[in-house]
C-alpha cells in the first residue's frame, strides 16, 4: 500500500468512527501502518473530524521519527507504535472513548464473551489492563499505557482478540487493516453495550459455551473461515 | 408470488432490519417463501446492505438445493429452511442480532407478556431455545438452531408466538409475509427493550392477565380482528 | 376553530409523535375537540403514519356518532371521548406507547416529580390506573379504559396533571390544544426516562419539595405565569 | 468582542445545545458576556429554537438592567448574572435538562471523575448545590441558585470544574466562551451517562487516581497543556 493510499484509508477509519458514534469532539484516533516501508499515518491531535482530508494525516516511523511535520501527531502516537511493534500481524490502531466499551474500562470490568455476536469477532473475554504506576504516568504516559496493553496479552493472542480496555481510559481497536480495525471498534461497542445489559438482566450469567464461541470465531476467521462471498481460489 | 416479486419483498424486509435499527454490519437476514412453487429467496452471505438490491437474493429450493448461483446464500439458510418446512403457516423468516432481543437470548431469559404493546403481536412469553450439544455445534450446527426452534415449540402456536430467541445468539422471527416478518421482528425488539426496564423497575412484575392479553392479540389476529381499515367483505 | 382547522391541528399532532419518537408502527393515536360545535377529529384506525393528512381524519360527535365515514376511527376512539366528557378544560387527547411511559404503565408504577422537568408540565405524580375487572374487558374495553383513567383523577386536577399512565398499556395525555397534548407527551416520555434513571441511581429518592415544585409549575401555568413572552395585556 | 460579534456566539451556542441533544422543547439557556464593556447577551425566555437567530438575543448589563427590550431575557438571567459576578474567569454559562446530568442532579448524587474523558474537562467530582429554603424560593429563586451554586465552590476552582448541578434541577457550565461552555456541557453530559453505567457495573467504583486524572486535565488545561495544534509562541 503506497503512503496516499494508506493515509486515504486511515482518514476513512478516523471519519468512519464519527459516523458509528464512537466518538465525540476530537476524542479517539486511528493510525495504519505499511508494514514494507515502515510508515505510520496516524491522526492529527485536535484536529476537527469535519474538515479532516487524507492529506491532514500525519506520517511517522515506527520509530517515532516525524516523516512529515505539518501537523503534530495524535498524543496517543506512542501506544500505537508499541502495539505495531509487538503485534507483527496488526495493520491499524483504532481508539476511542465509544460509551459502552469505556464503562467496562473505567470499572475495570473485562468484557465477557456471552453471545455469538461477541464471538464473531473476539475469540474470548476483552481484558482491561492494570493501571499504572504515579511513576510510569509522570515520565513516559503514553508508552506505558502500549506496554500495559502489551501485558495483557501475555497469554492472549492478538490476532484472536483484536481489542484491549487500558483502566479508566477506554478501548484500543486493532486489526489488518484501518476498516477492520473500525469495524472491530464498533462491533466491541455493541458487545460492551449487549454484555452490560446481560449483565444486569442475570447477574449470574456465564460465558458462551467454548464450542459455540469457536463454532462462530472460525467460520469468519482463519484458514477454514467460510462466511461471505469470497471463496480460497 | 412470482420470483421477481418474491425477491424484491424479501430485499426490501432486509433492508427494513437495517432502517429501524435492528442490523450492524452484515449481521442479519430475512428470507421468504412461495408455498406453490417452494421457492425460497433469501439474503446473500455477508454482503453489504447498503448496496443490496432484488436480484442478488439467493433462490434455492425448500431441500435448500441452489437454483441461481452468483452468490453464496446466508450462512443461516438451514435454520430458515427447517422452519418454512415445520411451520406451514409463515412466508418469511427474518434473523437478526437486535440488541435488546439479543440480550435477552444471551442472558436465555424468555420475554414475556408485560403489556399491550407485546400483546398486539406475541400471544404471550417468547421462548429461548435450549443450548445446542457440542455434537449438535460441530456436525449440524445451522439445521440444529432451526431444530431447538422448533422444539420450543412444542405447546406453542408458531402463529400466535412469531418470534424465539436462540440461546446465546438472537432472536429468529417469522410472519406470513417479508414485510410481517420485518415489523414482528422490530415489535420485538421494542418489546425486549420495554421488558428489561420493567423487570429492573419492578423485579416481581407479573405477566399481563390473560383476558387483557387475548384482548389485544385478538383485535389484530385471527377471524374476528377488528383494527385497521380492512373489513371483512 | 373551524374543522378544517381541527383536523390540520390534529393531524400535526399525530405527526408530531412520530416526529419526537414516542410511537412506532401504526401505534399511537391523538384527537382534538371544538367545544363550540362538540365535533371530535382523531386518527383514523391502522393508517400508517408516512401518507397521512389532515382530511383522513375522521370526525365524530361527543356521543360516538360519525359525522363522515370515509375512514373508521382510532380503535380507542371511546376512551377520547368519555375524557372529554369528564374533563372539561382539555381540547385535545394524545395516546403513544412511548417507551419509558409505557415502561411505567407496564410496572404500574407512577412516575414521581423528581425534578423541575416534570414540575414544569405536571404538578405531582402522574397516576397509574387500576386494572379492568375481566367483564369490563370483555364487555366494554375501550370505554372502560377512559373511566379508570378518570377514576385515577378523583383527587387530583387533570389541568394540573395532564396524563395518566393507564395500567399494562401506556400514556394517555392531554392538553388545552393539539400542540399541547402532544408537547405534554414528549415531556412525559423525557420525565419518565429521567425518573427510571434516577430511582436506579438512588433507590430512596423523594419527590421534589413542594415549594420547588410549585415554583416552577405556577411560573409556567395560571394566572400569574412568568414564562416566555406573552404578556398579559 | 463585540456585540454582534457577542451575540452571534450566544446564539451559536444554545443552538449547539439542540445539536447535541442536550435540550428539548425551549428547556435551556446560554449567555456569554463581553468582559470590557461588562454586557451580557443571553437567550430569550421561551423562544423556540428553530427560528432564533443573534439579533433575538437579549442584552443586559452585570447589574441586570435592560439594554434592548426587544424580547424578555431567559427567566434564569439572575443565576447566570451572580456567576459572571462570582466567577471572573468566565465568558460564558450554558444551563441545559440534558438527560443524565439532570439524573444527577435530581438524585443530588456528584459526579465522581471514573475516568479519562471526564478528567480532560473537569478535574474531579462535579458538585450538587443544597436544596434552596422556602424562603429563598419564594422570595429570590432564580438568584438563590446562583448562589448556591456559589456555596459549592468554596473550595473548588470554577476555572477546574466548570459545572455544577443545581439539586432537583439540572446543571448549569461555563467556560470562557461560549463555544467552550457548549462543549463542556456536551461532554457533562456523556461523562454523567457514563457514570451511571459505571457506578450500575460497579457499585464500589472508586475515582481515577489523582495522578492519572491530573495527567489528562493538565494535558489539555493551563501553561503546560500540549494537547492541539496550537503552539506556544
């Protein structure tokens, strides 16, 4: 993917989060990453949504070097670069502060897999992080919260549950692409939204059976995935 | 009904799911049927509804052999079939992951009858399915939804109880038309999300009396119906 | 107000609902009355709400008789037209199935004064009705609803409470106009809304002192009303 | 700032309060002051939104004497003239119904900060005033809000949290324009949604540590903030 494409399409994932109602005021952010050339196109920070254009994104390496300078990036830039580096396999960042999926942040609740709409795309409970440190907040805020994300996923594979909850924060998004990424950030808001509601109906509610859970992840997911129109040639 | 028609009733009911709210992304799907020449015409897996028009449903016969095939039908298509062959009274089946509905379906809590509103279009409580055997999951799992369905069913009037929640999934509703089966399903959902907030207001609430239910379902359904313009000639 | 007039402000008021989101389907149906003349206008039964206008609706007298037959009435015509027997400062009856209120009806909970929102519109707590004996419903359904409603009013003003919460099925509201039944049925749904929050966030809560509350009612309604900009000549 | 200039702000803002659903009906008020010539505009009593424009807005002086007749000032004048008195920092005070915060306010519960959204406008609990006397009510009610809107600011700093909530009322906010105070007031009202779910979820939710709370409030607010594209010179 060529630079113009990737901040076209990192532009489309930011807006697209607008028009699903994760996000208010400036609030959240998207980036996207061309894994061959190492760039990063990354929201601008404050930017308003209503008059952002493709050119507006801002590119860096994924070493944190500014590529281009007109604007400053998004403030969150550290943790989505700590999350390209650990997660080989992700192509985007997506964060918000989407209702539903920051309550569980804030309440530190993880968010359980009880129903197939949840398992479709998320192969298990979405952690929350730990909360950091007064030292880790004062020197190095931004990376340290890519770092708890990190941490919690010690045993978790990333690719299986493309989301985390960073405690009193909300929800950091991710996926192979800025529209998967988008898509995995509203589809966590109406998990977040069905799983609180569950929740309140049967206090004592379980997660879905393994089975079943499997059953819905793996037929949209991985080699033997057979939902949708595209078929293995 | 001739095909043409067929399919366009059963488009405009799947794209009905998506105006009044009730679908998210590809999510969803209604079908319908002709009873004289068994078509069915159901929704194509995983396309996009924003750009779905008649003519790419999917037409296969009631032992779900394809007719046309330029696309892969929903990925749900036996659990329809399975209720076009057991319920002899619907024309359409429509499947959706509503949130209220499907919260209830998570949770496996049935709704019941609280109030007119339910009483118009639901003789009384909708059932949830029983969970499906890890056997059922991996050798048969779509025909087995339509077969917990139908055991649901046992005591109940598929006629008079168009709707039943899949347990740990949503919500499956039916009608004598695509456009029936639309409404039932968004009648539904505004049940559901009435029913959660009376059982939190009041967690002894009791089912409407009988007399008062039978009184509303009565007036829209059956011989002596008398809502609405149409007279019987 | 001449006829024309009538059914224009009724028709309006029947838009108005669906408008604000207080009815859905064919739910819902609003009326006014020219107290010179005793000619009812209201809804005409099951008409959907996209094509309707002002000559659909149907005119009655007082006493239940058509004055034109084009369509039949609203299936709670009678339940309009004993409240305007009963109560003889309104000019207009709007009915909805909105969702909070009906969410009250349904739990037969009335809804508190918790705040000035509600002390502006209606002075105390809006009552629910008693249920109806089985022969009232078998016998007379429609009507026998109108008189619980105004059996609920026996100590109370209906100038000063402008609805009541009739049990198992919803919000019956009036107003001196159209405009105003239908204005007094949006706040109701907000009042109601705000009211189930705010007994979940504080189980124990109280109703408003009555000095606030008649503080901000008497500013809106009477003789020595302060608000807005028309001045007492 | 001029006064057209004054006036075309004000009118913005109240009309951003219908834009982000904060109001219905003609509930809500927002003025904005000129702080050299010391004259406040403000939203006319009861004029529907949809046709308000600048030169509907109401000029008055500090003291609350009339500049222009044109219109009666919105019945909250007093309440927003003692805050400008009290509060030197402000431009601007925004009162609105919107639905959570007035949850808050009519249970009289604060709003604790839970979480990062909140502490990057309010930097910690929003206060709830006392309940005013009867005398107070009778005698002086709009201006006896005010000040007990004052009484809860003892020890907080208005210029930190730039809202309060008036006991069985709603909240009035502020900021130094009124674009900012329509944004705080927007973003009162998803922190106070937010908390309600959070505190339902957890009942024994504690506040974001101070250090992390401080870290998003200082980020955006005073010397140091870094947050934007605008640069210090």
């Amino acid at each position: 993917m060529d630079l113009t494409d990737l901040k076209a399409a990192v532009c489309e994932a930011n807006l697209d989060t607008v028009r699903t109602g994760l996000v208010m005021a400036t609030f959240g952010n998207a980036s996207g990453i061309d894994r061959n050339s190492g760039l990063v196109a990354i929201k601008p920070s404050g930017v308003p949504y209503d008059t952002m254009s493709p050119q507006d994104m801002v590119t860096v390496r994924l070493d944190g070097a500014l590529v281009d300078n007109h604007y400053k990036p998004s403030s969150d830039l550290d943790t989505h670069l700590l999350l390209y580096r650990a997660f080989d396999g992700i192509g985007s960042v997506v964060h918000t502060h989407s209702t539903f999926a920051t309550i569980f942040a804030q309440a530190m609740v993880p968010i359980p897999c009880f129903g197939t709409t949840h398992a479709d795309y998320f192969r298990g409970t979405v952690p929350v992080t730990r909360h950091l440190t007064e030292t880790e907040i004062r020197d190095s805020y931004v990376a340290s919260t890519g770092q708890a994300i990190i941490d919690s996923f010690t045993d978790l594979d990333p690719m299986e549950i493309p989301a985390a909850l960073v405690a009193g924060h909300g929800p950091f998004v991710w996926g192979r692409t800025p529209a998967e990424a988008a898509m995995n950030a509203h589809i966590l808001e109406e998990c977040a939204r069905m799983a609180w509601y569950s929740m309140q109906l049967r206090p004592d509610l379980q997660s879905l059976p393994t089975a079943l859970r499997d059953r819905h992840f793996l037929r949209k997911h991985g080699q033997a995935a057979t939902y949708g129109q595209e078929e293995p040639a």
